[in-house]
C-alpha cells in the first residue's frame, strides 16, 4: 500500500509542466532567507571587497591597478598607453575597462585629487575642481607608476604580505601593499558599500610621518601638537576649530569648514578666487553665484566668469562700484560653496571588518600591521642568508681536498650517484652535495672557494643581527622610524591647505545680509499665486487680478523680513522669507508658489501664514472631524532649512487651517449642513507637529467636515443653539439665519 504524503509534501510538490499545459509551481521562500542567501553575501562583499579601504590606504581596485602595473615595470621606465595598463588591469580586475580607467584617473597627476598622486600622467585627465571637464579616452593618455609608490612594492617580493589568487586562479595578487609610510592617512578616500560609507581626508606627509614617530615612542602624546589638520591637494583655508578637531581625532566622525582663497585687485575692481574647498567644483560655485544674482540677493556683482588655464584654477568676479570686497566676500562664504564642510567618517577594514576609527588607533594598527611586515621581511631574508651559509658550509669541507672531489665526480659510471658520492666521501647533504656539483670547470680554483668561504662570517653577523631584529620588537620600530625618517626626505611636502585659528578669524566682519524692514500686504490666491505689494502701491491700484478660474484666498499685514509658512496637500511646509519676493503691483499675477519653492511636481498649496515672532498656535482641521492644535514654535529652526516633512496629520486630508493667536470660539459645520461651536481653550497644546488631534464633531458615513472659521467671522445669530456642552458632538442643522450670504471657505487670517 503506497504511503499517504503530508500535506507539506502535497504543497510543495512540483507541478508536472507536461500536463495539461501547466507551468511549474513557484515555492514560496520566507523574505528573511532570501535576504540571508540572495541579499547579504551581495552586501558583504560590496563592504569587504569594494568600498572600503584597508590599513594600507587602498580599495581593491586601487590595489590591483598599482599593482599590474608594477608588474609591467612601469616603476622608473617609460609611459606606455593608458588603455594596456587597463586592458593588463582586466586579469585581475573583472569590473570593465571603464571603470578601471576612472580609477586610475582619480590616482592620477593630472587629475590631483591626491596630495601625492600615484600616477604620473601624461595628457587630459580632467581635474577634480572641475565637473564638467571630461578626461580624454584612454588610448589618447599614457602612464607609468609616480616615484612615491616605490614606497609599497619595496617588500613586495620579500613576503611581506599575503598572496592570494585571482578571480578564475591564473595568477597572484597581494591582499595588501607593504606600504613604508601610513598612507591610509595620506590618500584622502571615500567610498559608499551597503548599510555604511568611508569618507577619509588627507593630512600632510611630512606631520603624518612626524606624528607616527611621535606615537611609537608615546601612545599617549599629544597628537593634535604634530598632525596639526587635514590637508588638501586643492588648497584652501581650514576653519580651525580645536574641539571639533579633538573629537575627529578621537572618534574618527565629524566635519569641519574649509573656505576658497580670494585677493582683490583694486585697480581693476575684482576679486579672484584662486583655491576653493576640496569637496565643491567651479560649476557648482557658479551656478549658486548666479541663481543668488538672478534673485537680487547679490546686487553687488556686475559679472562673474572662469578664467582658469594652466596656470591654474582662478575665478574672476566683477564687482558694482563702491563694493565692499571683505563684507561681499563673507556673504558668499556664508551662501555659497565658496565654504564648504567636509564630513569625517574613518571607516577602515580591519582583518576583514569594518571599524570607524580616530586617528591614535589608525597609527595603533597602522603600526602594529606594520611591525608585522617587517618581521615578515626579516624572517624571509634570514631565510635566504642562511640557506647560502648552509652551502658555504658543505663548499668549505672541501676546500682542503678538491682533488678529491674531482675524482669522486670522475670515478663515478652513473650520473645519478654522483651526488650520493659527494655526500658519503665528504659528509655533506644533498643540498650541499648539488651545490658542489653544479660548480662551474673554471671556478674549481681555491682562490674562488676561499672567498666563498671567506663570506661565511660575514652570513654568520647578519644571520644574527637579523636574530636579533626578531628578538626585540623596539628594534624593529626602530627600523620603521629609519623608513619613516627616510620617506620625509626623499618626498617633501609642503602644508597646501592654510590653517586659520579662531583668534585669527575674530575681526570678520559678520555676513549678516541686510534685509529692507518695511510694511507690506501680501495677498495669496486659490491657485497659489503670491503677491506682495506695498501700501503705497495698493493705494495707487487696488484692484487684484487673478488668472481665469482663480480667485483671492488669503490675506496678511506683515512686515518684508518675516517668514512664511507654505502647507502644501503632501504634509509638507515650505519656509521662506517674504524679502525673496519681488515688490509686485495689484495688476500682475503674481509668484507661482510651486516653482519659486521647488515643490514636488503635482504638489499644491493648501495654506499658508506669516510666522511673526514664531508665538501662538496653529489649529488643524481634518475632514474626518478632527483637530489638532500644535505650537508655531514647532516650526521654527536653528538652520535655514527650506522644507520641512511630516508638517501636519496624514491620516485625513486637511479642510481648515487657523493662525491661532489667542483662544476664541470656533465654528464648524460639515457637509451635511450641521454647526458646533467650541471654545479653542479645551484642544490641548501639542508640540508634535503630526498628532491626529482629538475628535471634535461626530460624522455620518457619508459626510465630512467641511469649514472653520472663528465665531465672530460667521453669520451665526443663535450660537448658543450650535455650542457644545462636551466633545464630539454631531451638532446642530443650520437655521437659514444662520447660514449667511455666502458658503463658509478655507480660513483666512
């Protein structure tokens, strides 16, 4: 009798494709083992193989880049076109010639994103200041490896480091390079891998090898005293700030400012921008520079344009007569990209793992991995110094009697017992026994063997120093400082960025933009258009024109330096400031709110107020007969940020928003036709700006919440028929005296 199956089996049993036509049946998988077998391995390997860097400064692809053409013996020879050293890259890196290229692109001379580049270049590689400038095709530059990288292949043959096959095992490649310097330190780096990023700036070589010196004579010593700050191939001014700096040396996170260098030429009435920050480009500061000019914000510049050449980078700004170049200057550091942040993230691959690090425990295990190399090294040359002492050894036993020798070899029949022979005749081993043997006619002299003999002291000295070296590890840093001391000389490296301390910064003049204080009315339409118009020009015209289907919505009294709050159908609140709106008459149109804030496209305004002072509350009304009431002050940031998500309640769409100043009564009615009155005093303040609110009128399936609007605003004779002992209520049908003239709308201040 055949087994009956489970219904797990049944379940999952596969479909026979050949019946009836149908298709195999797809097994369900739960997600958290997909993620496990699909998702993870992806990840870990964009983590460990690709994006991040490891104590030797490198990402692999860098590595392998170097590395091939080391072996084309591009250090110390010639160019050869850039498009062999890429195509050569290929059997180590299967990733494609285009990015292999732009890898070496950004190691490049020319390129200079590097403090010391590592590719000495020849032709366009485009420049890390620029955007725009594309680097030539490969097959029209040419390469070879820069003098600095002899630094990383000078133990490379000596075991210094591990090997490991490539991707399908023709060939090696190292899984670090034995680097003499930290150059984890030196190279700035950023990557981004799944669930983590990297973002390394460069220091100066000279305060890089001084500060390694420093801390393996003293853990402890003050750093910060000889790494004094990051440096940049792109120059600049570092904005100095000890306790920011203190906690990127400890912690490996934070940001500092670095600011571009300008001079102004005062017969021609200029300023030139010669440096700029290390993580902007010329376009982009250009662009920021023109949009700000195009809104009347820089009124002071008459034209700005790029003059660099290779002389240089250089930006050339014409300035309107009677122009303050300090006070302009300081505006643009404080709006443009002119001054700009560089974010610290000092993530490194340790052993395989990720580990944000401060600079001490770099040096710690920059140090440590180093100390390793060396002793390494210094095993494998003990090796080779004591495998030839082995054989001057057996050559010296024979030294008084090399006739002897000979007529072993020539009594001997048989070519294979003519090593057995020298190692039963003269006591030696094989390895011995093959050396003698293989000794040239011409060199069976005793002048030749006693000055083989002769380096046999000499072995037995190195032999033991080498010993030595293995036995006390501050012999070994010693050797590191040598190397240290040595790469400080060959390479010298003069500060690029300028570093400005605060006592040096306290007589700036303060960017503070000069905004016109003045009254004004500002009149929002239906459809989101804004005007803001002076008394004296709504005096002279106050009839408002509105496009075909718009029509007025919103009004306010304010003053040209308030800030405007923009709710829009998204939950989103856009701040701006009523000074970036151009003084406008009752007889245009008006600025279209969407495109002069930059809304979300099929975004639209649903409400708007001026914050004054930031005091009082803001009442939300939601069609599902909520209400909320959230503090103005909520809205209000330390940094001018532009937008702001998550402004109100998503959980209803909105009917009604109020300015609320003080508490009053309110009216609301649904569409239904019913009314309830409340006192504004019972809806509890809440500094969350999304709370739901508290329900304040009951509602039918059918209906919704309609208006609101304050009681004093309304038709309403008999309120006392429509106020609410307690919340929700359903509230009461309108009287027809009570309705008024027209239907109640969105609230207006």
């Amino acid at each position: 009798m055949a087994k009956k199956k489970s219904p797990d089996e049944v379940k999952h049993r596969p479909a026979d494709p050949n019946v009836m036509g149908l298709r195999p049946e797809v097994l369900e998988q739960p997600i958290t083992q997909t993620l496990e077998i699909n998702y993870m391995p992806y990840a870990m390997s964009v983590i460990i193989s690709r994006a991040i860097p490891e104590i030797d400064g490198f990402k692999p692809s860098h590595r392998k880049l170097l590395y091939t053409m080391y072996q084309m013996k591009l250090l110390g020879g010639g160019r050869t076109k850039s498009a062999n050293i890429v195509g050569q890259t290929m059997k180590l890196n299967p990733h494609g010639d285009q990015a292999i290229y732009d890898t070496m692109v950004r190691l490049s001379r020319g390129y200079g994103a590097l403090l010391h580049p590592l590719v000495d270049s020849k032709g366009n590689f485009g420049k890390v200041y620029s955007r725009d400038m594309a680097w030539a095709a490969s097959r029209y530059t040419e390469a070879r490896l820069d003098p600095i990288c002899a630094e990383f292949f000078r133990d490379i043959d000596q075991d210094a480091v591990d090997f490991v096959p490539n991707y399908d095992g023709s060939l090696t490649e190292p899984t670090l390079l034995p680097t003499t310097f930290p150059n984890v330190l030196v190279s700035s780096n950023m990557g981004i891998a799944v669930g983590m990023a990297s973002n390394l700036c460069g220091f100066n070589l000279h305060e890089v090898c001084e500060a390694t010196i420093a801390f393996m004579k003293d853990p402890e010593c003050d750093l910060l005293s000889i790494l004094k700050a990051p440096d940049f191939p792109t120059g600049g001014q570092l904005l100095y700030d000890g306790s920011a700096m203190a906690a990127i040396y400890n912690t490996g996170r934070g940001s500092f400012q670095v600011r571009a260098k300008w001079r102004y030429v005062k017969e021609e009435n200029v300023i030139e921008i010669f440096e700029i920050p290390y993580t902007t480009t010329v376009e982009a500061i250009m662009d920021k520079v023109t949009e700000l000019v195009k809104a009347g914000k820089l009124k002071e510049i008459a034209d700005m344009r790029d003059e660099t050449d290779l002389n240089g980078l250089k930006l050339t700004i014409d300035l309107k007569r009677g122009t303050d170049p300090d006070k302009l200057m300081a505006r643009l550091f404080k709006s443009t990209p002119l001054q700009d942040s560089f974010g610290c993230n000092f993530n490194i691959l340790i052993a395989g793992m990720p580990r944000v690090m401060g600079v001490r425990q770099i040096l710690e295990e920059w140090v440590a991995w180093r100390v390793e190399s060396i002793r390494r090294r210094t095993y494998f040359i003990q090796k080779k110094k004591k495998d030839k002492l082995h054989l001057l050894k057996g050559l010296k036993k024979i030294l008084l009697d090399i006739d002897r020798a000979i007529k072993i070899i020539r009594d001997t029949e048989a070519d294979a017992e003519v090593i057995p022979n020298l190692m039963i005749g003269f006591g030696i081993d094989q390895i011995q026994a093959e050396y003698v043997a293989d000794i040239r006619l011409r060199n069976i002299n005793k002048e030749y063997i006693l000055k083989r003999v002769a380096e046999t002291e000499d072995l037995e000295k190195e032999i033991e120093d080498l010993q030595d070296i293995l036995d006390h590890p501050q012999r070994v840093k010693s050797i590191i400082a040598g190397e240290l001391k040595e790469v400080e000389k060959k390479y010298p490296a003069p500060r690029h960025t300028e570093i400005v301390y605060e006592h040096q910064r306290s007589d700036e003049p303060e960017p503070e933009e000069e905004v016109p204080d003045y009254p004004v009315h500002v009149f929002l339409s239906k459809e989101g258009y804004l005007k803001k118009i002076t008394p004296q020009s709504l005096r002279m015209s106050s009839d408002q024109k509105y496009k075909e289907g718009d029509g007025p919505y919103l009004r306010w009294d304010g003053s040209n330096r308030d800030e405007l709050l923009v709710f829009t159908d998204t939950q989103q609140c856009y701040k701006t400031r009523l000074c970036d709106f151009d003084d406008a008459k009752a007889s245009v149109l008006g600025d279209y709110l969407p495109t002069k804030l930059g809304m979300d496209p099929g975004e639209s305004v649903v409400w708007a107020c001026v914050t004054g002072d930031y005091s009082g509350h803001l009442l939300f009304f939601f069609q599902n007969g909520k209400a909320a009431r959230v503090e103005l002050a909520a809205y209000q940031t330390q940094t001018r940020r532009k937008k702001l998500t998550g402004a109100y309640s998503d959980k209803s769409p909105l009917a009604a928003a109020y300015h609320l100043k003080e508490d009053l009564e309110m009216a609301l009615t649904s569409s239904e036709g019913r009314c309830v009155i409340f006192h504004t005093a019972v809806l509890a303040p809440k500094a969350t700006r999304s709370t739901q609110g508290v329900n304040v009128m009951t509602l039918k399936p059918k209906y919704h919440l309609e208006t609101a609007r304050p009681l004093a605003d309304t038709a309403i004779q008999d309120p006392a028929r429509y106020r609410a002992r307690s919340l929700p209520v359903a509230g009461a049908l309108l009287k027809e005296t009570d309705r008024g003239e027209k239907q109640l709308s969105l609230l207006e201040e």
